[in-house]
C-alpha cells in the first residue's frame, strides 16, 4: 500500500526520509484510530532511558523487554497508554484490555498487576502520544510526508527497535521496500 491509502486502527505510518521534524525523523507510528475526527497513534521505535519502575511501580515485571518507558510522540507526555498483544486463541485478553486490531490492544493501568500478569504476550507502555487533528493526517499523506503501510503483531513489543522503520519498509511490496536501502545522508553517498 503506498500513501494514498486511508488510515485507520492497525496502520503504520512510516516517516518518508524527507521528514527531517525530530519528533518524527525515521519514526513508525501505529495508529490506534483515525476517523474524521482526526487520528492517534504511538511511536514504536522509541525507547527512553527511564526504567518503567522509576514511574510506574511492579509494571517493570510484566512489560517487555527493554523494561523502559517508550516516548509514544510530543502530545501528552505527562501520561501513559500501555499497549498489549493477546496470545493466539480465542482468549480476548485480561480484564482491562481493549482491543484495538487483531491481537493487538490497549490495557487499563489501573487494572491490578496479578490480573495482566501472563495474560499478555508482551506490553509496552508509552509516554505520550502522536495526534493529529481534522484532516491533518490526510493531508501529510498527501504531501509525502508517510508511508501508510500494514502492522503486523511482532512489530508492537520487539526486544530491540533499531532498524524497525528499514525492516517495515523492508518487507513491503514493490518501490516501496527501495526505500530501506537510502542512506541517512543522501548527500554522502
């Protein structure tokens, strides 16, 4: 899919090269709903330095690895969105999870730890968000800004998020992947 697409719950929007804005430079933002009013996603490949304990006391034991806040975008950093993937199955999770697509969803942090503890297959909490407004979104996909591309489950809780946005540029079909190959600097080449 190129960037002509419509966003919604479950898209990734990948940062073209040409978006040099430092909140969003070679960034993958997933989208957890778009409509007219306007669209809210978390940035996934952004890993703070701050131990999720340092904030949030005992969530360090059930999130996944790197056991670190994630900046989720430059809108309401002073809270938390926690994002969980459910086991395969018929099971819809544990108590306090939404489903957002697929298995992928967003958990309650009040819910009480016992209560998530091994009913996820990973979770992640975010600092922030990334929102735009009424038609913005449409309108940067329209500049070039994005690519609008398919998540799959395993991009939400990798160990390890260097080279995300190359990997998903990587598995996408035709010119697209081409992109995965530019140099940070096409200047230096």
């Amino acid at each position: 899919m190129d960037s002509t697409g419509v966003p919604g719950a479950g898209m990734l929007l990948l940062a073209a090269p040409d978006l040099l804005d430092p909140n969003f430079a070679e960034t993958v933002v997933l989208l957890l709903d778009a409509d007219d009013e306007g669209a809210l996603g978390v940035v996934l490949n952004r890993p703070t330095s701050v131990p999720v304990d340092e904030v949030l006391g005992g969530w360090g034991d059930v999130v996944a690895s790197p056991e670190v806040l994630f900046a989720g975008g430059p809108v309401g950093r002073d809270g938390a969105l926690a994002l969980g993937v459910v086991p395969s199955g018929p099971d819809h999770g544990p108590v306090g999870f939404r489903s957002v697509v697929g298995r992928v969803g967003l958990l309650d942090l009040d819910t009480p730890l016992e209560l998530v503890t091994g009913g996820l297959d990973g979770l992640r909490i975010f600092a922030g968000y990334a929102g735009w407004g009424p038609g913005q979104l449409e309108a940067e996909l329209e500049e070039g800004s994005w690519f609008l591309v398919p998540a799959e489950d395993e991009d939400v809780c990798r160990a390890s998020t260097d080279g995300l946005w190359r990997e998903v540029l990587r598995r996408q079909p035709g010119d697209l992947a081409w992109h995965s190959t530019r140099p940070a600097d096409p200047e230096l080449n």
